[in-house]
C-alpha cells in the first residue's frame, strides 16, 4: 500500500523555481487544487519579486464542525508556530478563500537545507491548516490531559460537506470515519478494502499500530451526532489513538495519515479498479488467442482464399491469353 507525502508537489515545485529565479522579476499567477478540494491561488506581483502572496480554499464545512473565520480551530496559531517571521498572515484573506498569506522570500535561511525543509513546510499547508485541531487533541494526548473545551465528540472538516469525529480522552483518542462513495463500484471495492485492513491489523508485524475496527452501522461513539452524518454506505472505521502512537515525531505522520484517510482508501480504489479493468483486457485477449488457435484447416483455408487479391485484366491482355 502507498501512504500519500504530506507536501503538495506542484506547490513545492513553485516555490523552488521561484527562490532560483527571484532576481527576474516574472510575474505570476495561477490556480490549482488538491485532493478533497483543498484550492491554492499563488500570485507574485513583476515590481516585488521577493513576495509571494498564498491563499487556500478549503472544503465546505458541514454545520457540526467547529470553525472560527473560515478555519478550522487553533489553524492561524499553528500557521505562526509553523512558520515564523518568513510568513505574515493578511487579514482578511482574498476573496472566495479561506487564508492568504504573504511569504518573504528574502527571509529564507541561507543555508541549502534549512531553506528546503522550510520550503517543504510551506507546500504542506494543508497539513497545517487541517490538521490543526488534530495536532492540539493529539498533544494533549502525548501528556495525558485532554484539551480545555474538547472532551465531548469533536466533527473535523475533511471533504466537502463531510466530517469526521474525534472523541478524545486522557488516556486514548477514538477516531471515527464514517466513509462514503459515489460509485457503486467504488463502494463495493472500499467495503472489502475496509475489511481486509481491519483484518491485516491482526498481523504480527503490526502489534504496536493502532487498533482499527470497521462496521456497517455506526458505533456507540457517534451517540449524539447529526443524523446525516451518520449516514455512510461503506460502514464506520475506527482508530483508537493512544499516546505512545503520537510521541515526538509520531505526532507528525499520525496528523498526516488520519488528515488524509479517505483520500488514502479512495486512491487505494481507484488502483484497485484500475488493476481489475486491466486484467479483464488482458483474460479477453488470451480468449480471443485461444479462439484462433482452435480454428479448423478448413476454417482457415476459407478465410485464406476469401483474403486473396485479383488482378483485373486489360482488354488486350484478355485478347492475347484467348488466342492459340
């Protein structure tokens, strides 16, 4: 199985094209989109080459989720830790998104390395941003405590219109994702994905992940959530977080993967259908090759002597091949 990297490579691709040429002066300007539609707008402006102005869209939020502006709780504290004085959050943000930022790109450090992992940080603003309700319950799980004002069930924004929930607690964090599809295919692959990963869990090598349990209907966390979200027709993952799963680095990728959850399943389906479609090629032409294979001497005779081609005959030559 692939685990999809946290930094959006177009973004980062942008960023490290624009640091080698920042003397240039080249004005730019375009749009793009993520998985989960998660919209980028970068845009530097020709007279200051040195700035590059970042705003993100992010996906609808349902109404059981908590937002403050437009973002999702403790998203503009983290986005300061995160980057410090390179990046200066504009208030308000572009219109028809939800944070713009301003990044100097005269601040970057000197040194190589140190300039590319802030670059990569920045290309990761999605982890940053959506990630960071995850990132508080997770700390607070890290020292035992729970956070102040989050110890019922929690709905965190992660497609458009969609959620899902967290009910955290001082000694483990369950995570819930009610999963759903569009395409009936796509629902039958993922419900027998859901289960094989539930089921892979149990192997020996995997004795210190999370556990994970997967259900049709939704479990006895979820009492008390709106009614429509607790509708999914591939049934309920859950992960039970406890907190040797988020000490030091581990609190990084365990925000990551569970940000990115459903786009991990639906990329696995996709795979997943694509490999299919491909093999049913592959069974339909070795049919197709025994089929000529099995064909009779006089079968392929007919089709030989149905195949020849004729040449038609002048007037003179049909007169000279009549004569004695």
């Amino acid at each position: 199985m692939i685990l999809l990297q946290s930094p959006s490579r177009f973004l980062l691709q942008v960023l490290l094209n624009r640091v080698q040429n920042i003397d240039k002066g080249v004005e730019l300007d375009c749009q793009f989109a993520e998985f989960d539609d998660v919209r980028y707008h970068i845009q530097v402006a020709m007279r200051y080459p040195q700035f590059m102005q970042l705003s993100m869209s992010l996906p609808i939020p349902p109404p059981e989720t908590i937002f403050f502006d437009g973002l999702p709780f403790g998203a503009i504290e983290a986005t300061k830790a995160e980057y410090g004085g390179v990046v200066q959050i504009l208030d308000p943000p572009r219109d028809g998104y939800n944070l713009t930022m301003k990044i100097n790109l005269a601040k970057l450090p000197v040194d190589e390395e140190e300039q590319y992992d802030l670059l990569v940080r920045i290309a990761s603003l999605r982890e940053v941003v959506l990630g960071a309700p995850l990132r508080l319950i997770f700390k607070h799980l890290a020292s035992k405590t729970v956070a102040p004002g989050l110890d019922q069930l929690v709905a965190l924004v992660h497609r458009p219109k969609e959620s899902f929930f967290l009910v955290p607690g001082v000694d483990k964090v369950t995570v819930v994702f009610p999963m759903r599809f569009k395409d009936s295919v796509d629902i039958i692959l993922a419900t027998s994905f859901l289960q094989e990963f539930v089921e892979a869990r149990r192997t020996a090598g995997l004795n210190n992940a999370p556990p994970c349990l997967w259900s049709p209907t939704p479990p006895l966390e979820l009492e008390g959530a709106p009614s429509e979200a607790l509708t999914a027709n591939a049934g309920f993952v859950t992960f039970v977080i406890f907190p040797r799963h988020v000490e030091g680095r581990k609190l990084d990728r365990a925000v990551w993967s569970l940000s990115t959850f459903h786009a991990y399943v639906s990329y696995h389906v996709k795979c997943s259908e694509g490999f299919m479609h491909t093999r049913m090629r592959r069974r339909v032409e070795s049919l197709i090759q025994a089929l000529d294979r099995a064909k009779t001497d006089t079968e392929k005779s007919k089709n030989t002597t149905q195949s020849n081609s004729f040449k038609r005959l002048s007037l003179k030559e049909t007169r000279s091949s009549s004569d004695p």
